[in-house]
C-alpha cells in the first residue's frame, strides 16, 4: 500500500524550529502574564543601575544617559537621553495609563458611584496625609518644593506584591488596591500638571486645545488611526513647550480614545511599556553615585519626610478616610474585608517607586537632592513591601476565611 510522499528535511525542519521557538518563547510568555513580575523586573533593574554607577564603569555609565543631543535652537526639544526617557517615553507611559483611568470611569470600578467612593475617599486620603507629613519635616527648607513625592502609588509595583502574597489578599481587595491606585495616579498626573511644571505659555496651550479637539473630532471617522497618530506627537511638542509636563500630553490622547478601541489599544501597548519602557525608566533614574556616608547624607529633612510620609502616612492617610467613610455609612469595607487588611493594603500603597521617582526628577533640579529622594524612595519602597507583606501574611490570618 502507498503511504504517499515521505515528509522531507524541510519539515522536519520546520517543525523543529517551531518547537524550539515555543521552548524559548514559553518562559517569556509566563514572565509577561504573570502579574508579580513587573515589580520584580523594576526592583532588578534598580539594583543594577546603582551597581554600575558606582563601579569602575560608573562614569561611562553615567555618561549614557547624560549624553546630550544637540537640535536647532528653534527647535526647542529635550536635551539629554535622560530627558528624552523622561519626556518623551514616559509620555506613552501616561497614555496606558490614561486609557486605563478612563475605562474605570466608564465600565470599570468607577463607574458606580457607590462603589468608587470608598477608594476615592482613600485616595484622597493617601495623598494628602502623606504630603503632610513631608510638609511637618520640610516646610520652609529649601526641600519644601518635593511635597508631591510621597503622594503616590506605583500601581503595577503594587499589585504584583498583592498577587505574590495569593489568597492572603482576597479578590475583593486587590479591586479596591487596583481602584484606589488609579485614582491615585489621576490625583498625580494633576499635580504633575499644576504644581510641577515652568512658567505658562498661554499660545502653546491655544494650540495644545486645538489640537485635542481635532483628536477627537477625527475618533468618529474610520480609518485616520495614522492622522492620530501624528497630531498626538503634535500635541506632545505644543505641550513639552507649554510649562505643563509633557507628560500630561499622553493623558489628553488618551482620554480621545474611543471606549470601542480601548482593549486593543491597551493590549498593544501593555508589553512595550512594561518590560521596554519602565524598565528603561527604572535604569535610567536609579542611576545613583552614592555618597561616601550614606547614614550622614540620608540624615536630613527631606529622607524623613520621603520615609514617613510613605511608610506612615499613606497606610494612615487611607485607614482615616476610608475609616470616616465607612463610619457616616457612606460606603461600606468590600466583601469579606477586614480593617487589618486594609492596613495591610494601605501598606503596600506606600510603594512609591515610579510615579514618586518621577516626580522626584521634577521636583529638584539639584542632582544631590535628586539623588537622596531616589534613595529614599527605594527604602521606603522596600520597608512598604516587607510591612505590607507580612501584616497581610500574619496579622490577617485569623479574621480570613480562605477557600
């Protein structure tokens, strides 16, 4: 009997090259849907940067991302690759995050009033009692200007502790961390906007409104995707030259986005801007030449403030609200939620890290302070981490029903 042509080398071949294709993409595939790594990979790429710059390859290593970039003076862009990162990828950076808020507000969490209060209020709450405690140390130095530092909440950073530690953190709960560090990065894109920017330029801003509206009005023909596209990086120039933060411009494009096409465009861009663009940042902005004494360098005003406006104000900021909310019976804890959790919760949202680093870089131009509310930042990330942790691993056990 013929059993047909015999498979050639060339199949064999190619099914091999698919099967050791998948081997290798498997792994990577895992790093990419599983939700701790991200906060793995930026805390990795923080040790890294502080290695290289103080070893015997520091100075080149510095150098890279100083590095200037010369345009004509007319043309009035970021200067250093440092800058670029900043402005400009960062930019796409709050344009997921962006579309992020606004499919909350729209079908997501915040979208019911009732049960957007309870995280609203905890926000607020973690925002203003940390800038207090920072204010306690700082008002009238010459640091007073980094209030909005401990304010926020690195939403990825957090949540992927929140998924290490399982069933200690009920559903329930990582909606409502989820919620609250939305709302968080929304109170941090404003205060970006108002508080950290340089003097107004009201011809840029004429423009930047133009612009948005033309962004928008082009959501309701098919097929001006590319049209955009390119106005949006319009919108970025005209804001970048307007005493706002570049930043922002990523807001405003995405909160153009049509709900239809707000999945895609988020899924698109969930990969290049977690495992490409904040890894970068992270590189980029933790690199730190230490000083000879760190205890002495670190024993000043502006690492206490950093440090107990993270570590005691956030977690207290949002017991005390939510607390009086709960209390006035305007809201309720969610389901199957204790208060111990809640400080455990409050905890993990004193980990700063991204956003608190980036506003860190806005807020001095000093590198010195720069680099001592880095530092800070990072101990306070790690003492959130490990108080979070273990109060959510320990404290809580008693009062969970766990399936």
């Amino acid at each position: 009997m013929n059993a047909g042509p015999r498979p050639g080398l060339s199949y064999f071949n190619k099914h091999m090259l698919k099967a050791i294709t998948n081997t290798l993409l498997t792994p990577l595939q895992l790093i990419i849907r599983d939700s701790r790594s991200l906060g793995i990979i930026l805390m990795a790429c923080a040790v890294i940067s502080m290695v290289l710059s103080n070893s015997a390859f520091g100075e080149t290593y510095l150098g890279i991302w100083l590095h200037e970039i010369h345009f004509p003076p007319a043309i009035h862009l970021p200067h250093s690759v440092l800058h670029w990162i900043n402005d400009g990828l960062m930019a796409i950076f709050f344009f997921l995050v962006g579309m992020e808020i606004k499919r909350e507000m729209l079908e997501g969490e915040l979208a019911d009033m009732k049960k957007a209060l309870l995280p609203v209020f905890a926000a607020i709450g973690g925002m203003l009692v940390p800038a207090v405690f920072f204010n306690g140390f700082n008002e009238g130095t010459a640091y007073a200007h980094g209030w909005g530092i401990p304010m926020a909440t690195d939403i990825a950073f957090s949540l992927g502790i929140a998924s290490i530690l399982g069933k200690r953190v009920p559903v329930a709960l990582k909606v409502f961390l989820t919620a609250l560090a939305i709302i968080d990065d929304l109170g941090a894109i404003a205060v970006i906007a108002l508080f950290y920017g340089d003097d107004i330029s009201w011809t840029m801003l004429a423009g930047t409104a133009l612009t948005t509206s033309a962004i928008w009005l082009l959501t309701k023909k098919k097929g001006t995707i590319w049209i955009r596209v390119a106005l949006s990086l319009l919108l970025w120039y005209l804001i970048f030259n307007s005493g706002i933060h570049a930043t922002v411009a990523g807001v405003l494009f995405a909160f153009t986005i049509p709900l239809r096409e707000l999945s895609h465009v988020e899924h698109k861009l969930h990969v290049p801007v977690n495992f490409l663009i904040l890894p970068i940042f992270a590189l980029a902005n933790t690199a730190i030449v230490l000083p000879g004494n760190i205890v002495a360098s670190l024993n000043n005003t502006l690492n206490y403030g950093i440090l107990t406006g993270l570590v005691i104000g956030k977690p207290l900021g949002i017991l005390i609200f939510s607390y009086l909310l709960v209390q006035l019976k305007w809201g309720m804890l969610p389901e199957g939620v204790n208060w111990v959790q809640m400080a455990g919760v409050g905890m993990l949202a004193g980990i700063g890290f991204t956003m608190s680093i980036f506003i860190a870089a806005l807020a001095f131009t000093d590198p010195a302070s720069q680099d001592i509310a880095k530092i800070s930042i990072l101990i306070a990330s790690l003492l959130s981490v490990i108080l979070g942790s273990l109060t959510l691993r320990f404290f809580s056990k008693r009062l969970t029903t766990e399936p």
